[in-house]
C-alpha cells in the first residue's frame, strides 16, 4: 500500500505575498498541483495534502482528484508536527508512505519511483533523495556511515564543519508507515527554530537510506520570487525545445510563453512576445505574433495573427486576423476570412469568406458566407437588461459606420448605406439606408468664443 502525504501549511512569508505559497503558479499551474500530479502518476491508493495556513483557499484550488484527502496542521510547528498530525487522523499507518514538499513543483515521478523501488529493494525503514550542491547554504547535510544515513543537520544548526558537507536532504521519504508511527511522536523541538523536525526520525529508524541524484534543477524548492521566477524559465525552455524539436520555430524564444496542455502543428512559426496558453491548438503553416495572446483556442491551418487576442475560440483555415483585433469567448471565424485592425468579435460566427477590416464591433452575431462588413460597423447588443443577436445573410455589403440595433435580421444580399441606423430585419437583395436629409446652410457664421 502506498500512501502520499504533501506538506502544504506554510505561510512562505518569503514570498511578500498573501497568496499562500503553494498557490503560487509555474506555466498556468499551481505549485502544488504539480507535486499533486507527480504524485498521481505513482497511482498511490491515497493522498494527504496537510494544509494550515488559509487552509480553506488550498484546499478549493484542488477540485479534480477524488483520492485527496486534506489534514489541517494548527499550528505549524514543523514537518515533524504535520506528520504527527497526519498519524493522529489517520487510523491505519501501514504500508509506505511518501512524504515531500507543495513547493518542489518539478520534481518528476521517475525520480519518485527510483526512490521507492529503493526502498523496496532494501526493505528500508526511511529512504530519502539526495543531491551534492556546490553551496549548499539553507539546506539540511546528510552524513552517511557506509551505505546508511546516520543523521541529518538543519543549516541553523550546523556547526562550521558541518556546513562544509555538500551531501543536502532534498526533502522527499519514502517511510515504512509502520515503524514511522512508532517514534513519531517522541520528536521534539528543542533545536534553535524550535521546530518539530521530521528529519530528527532518521537517527531513529534503522535502515535509512540515500538515494543520490544529480541536480539537475528538479529538487528546486520555491522560497521566493527568484525561485519562482527560475523554474518558470526552466519549464517554459523545456516545453519550447519539445515544440522546436516538433518542427516550430521561433524568432524570440526568450519572449514567448508556451502553456503545458498546447499543441503546436510543423512548420508553424512564433514571432516574439507572443504567449500561447490554456489547451489551445495551433495547426500547421501558420504565423502567430508578434504581439499576440491566444488562450484555450483552436487555429486552424495556415492561419495569420498578428498583435492580437483570441480567447475561447475557433479560428478556421487560411484566415488573417490583425493587427489588433480582439476576438473574444464563443467566436468562430470560419475559412478564408480577414479580422483587420482593431476589430472586436465576441460570442459570433463568421461564415467562410467574411470579411471585418476596420474599426468594427461585432457581437452575438452571424454573418454569412461572402459578406463584407464596413469599417466603424457596430453591432448594438445589449439593450440594458439583455444581449441580443443580429444576422446578416451571405453575399451582403454593409457600408461605413452602420449601426444594428439588435435584434436584427438581414436577408442575403443585402446592402446598407454608410451612416445608417439599422433598426427593422430587411428581405434578400434589399437596400437598407437609413439618414436624415443632408441640410446645408450659407453664409454661415460661427460663434465667437
């Protein structure tokens, strides 16, 4: 039986912020959803997450895994008191249990596997991962005693020959539950933090064992916003080599974001300070950026955005948006269509051959097949208490500054003249214009100011 136990209580006042540590976000995703996740790969037969401070906010951002169970840690006295805690609620302490940090958030389940296939092979009572760091400040030294773990020192209170030891504890175990139970509550704090540390169990247990790793960047723990700011960089080139790999290039890889879930086609090219996000799709051929923010959409083949935002959308083949169009929620712009420069689509479907080129707002609309829309055209949707839709059939031509005062239904074929205020639906082939009589007075004289 393997069970998982994540520390997630700390305040991480490093942080300066009043977002718990744990919550903080790697690539679009929490610290601690990604240890969670890891650990998911394990197929553990359950999980503890041990939350303390804003407990309530930890634990509503974790939704979609029904072997988690939360243990509340008050107060937090150290690891050791969280894994009391978690012995205290816990009836049964059998099996292994895994135990590691919410702010290791790179930390990979091959590495978590190779630690308890260890623990297995040895029959060990505690295994734990280490790493050799050149400065090793601010992390607890293992010293060995031939192929056991003897102890573990705390940095504050390491002696001067102490510190010297590169040989760091990376904060994971691997414990037979059984034998931790036994002594854990015999821990006490009497150590310069006055903290209960879990690491004092090793002394403890007999059959400790250190499973060394090369630190390759994994073992990285989030203190503060460097931190933070050095694994996003670090998960960001890892995901833009993968896409490079795959066939994308990019002009400025340095200035792109790439989200985890995005999948990008061959021969598709990012130009700089573009940020692809959420579960977006991007096919072939296409030319994303510069500029440019896509999130949770799918763009189709051949495709060109350019200083744009598309969100919750769908973007055919062969269609050109920008620069400076923001394409919203619940819009699809069908095959070989062009959204121009400063362009607004929100909640519409633009039918194949469309055409939006400047200066227009297009809102809980359909257009139809082979329709051009009239720079500074305006869909009037919203009436105050509720939006409403305008169609417009295929093959129509609506002229300059058109206002529709929705709901509005046009024909095919239907042409506006600029300027007007459309306000009733019109048949096929209609001309719709609607303006006062142009009134030109003479010799007129302006006011004097």
């Amino acid at each position: 039986m393997l069970s998982v136990a994540i520390l997630a209580a700390g305040k991480g006042t490093r942080m300066e912020s009043s977002l718990p540590k744990v919550l903080h976000k790697i690539s679009g995703k929490s610290l601690l959803q990604r240890v969670i996740d890891s650990c998911v790969e394990l197929n553990p037969d359950q999980i503890f997450v041990i939350t303390g401070h804003k407990s309530k906010e930890v634990q509503e951002s974790i939704t979609d895994n029904k072997k988690i169970q939360f243990v509340i840690q008050d107060p937090q006295s150290g690891t050791g008191h969280a894994i009391q805690v978690l012995c205290k609620a816990v009836k049964k302490n059998e099996g292994k249990l895994l135990v590691l940090n919410g702010d290791v958030p790179l930390i990979k389940p091959e590495t978590l596997n190779k630690l308890i296939n260890l623990h297995d092979s040895k029959n060990a009572n505690v295994s734990l991962i280490t790493t050799k760091k050149k400065n090793p400040y601010g992390y607890g030294r293992v010293f060995l005693k031939g192929d056991f773990i003897e102890r573990i020192v705390e940095e504050k209170d390491c002696n001067d020959l102490e510190k010297e030891n590169p040989l760091i504890n990376a904060g994971v175990y691997c414990f037979n539950w059984g034998k931790l139970s036994e002594i854990i509550n015999t821990l006490r704090s009497n150590n310069n933090q006055k903290e209960i540390y879990l690491t004092d169990t090793i002394s403890l247990l007999n059959n400790s064992l250190s499973l060394e790793i090369e630190d390759n960047g994994e073992l990285q723990g989030i203190n503060n916003r460097i931190q933070l700011s050095e694994c996003e960089e670090s998960v960001q080139n890892s995901i833009k080599e993968k896409h490079m790999l795959n066939g994308v290039t990019f002009i400025n890889k340095a200035s792109c974001s790439i989200s985890e879930e995005a999948e990008i086609g061959k021969d598709v090219v990012i130009e700089a300070n573009t940020h692809i996000r959420g579960n977006t799709k991007i096919n072939s051929h296409c030319t994303i950026g510069p500029n440019t923010f896509i999130e949770n959409s799918n763009v189709g083949l051949h495709c060109e955005i350019s200083n744009s935002t598309v969100y919750d959308s769908q973007i055919i083949d062969h269609i050109k948006i920008g620069p400076f169009s923001h394409i919203r929620p619940n819009s699809k712009i069908s095959s070989f269509s062009k959204i121009g420069n400063f362009v607004e689509i929100k909640n519409s479907q633009l039918e194949e051959k469309s055409k939006v080129n400047h200066l227009s707002y297009i809102g809980d609309s359909i257009i139809g097949r082979s329709t051009n829309i009239g720079a500074g055209t305006i869909t009037a949707n919203f009436d105050g208490q509720k939006k409403h839709q305008t169609k417009i059939g295929k093959n129509s031509n609506i002229g300059a500054n058109t206002v529709f005062v929705a709901p509005i239904n046009l024909g095919e074929s239907v042409t506006t003249g600029a300027g007007s205020v459309i306000t009733k639906d019109s048949k096929d082939n209609t001309l719709a214009i609607s303006r006062t009589k142009q009134v030109n007075v003479e010799n007129w004289e302006k006011k004097k100011s």
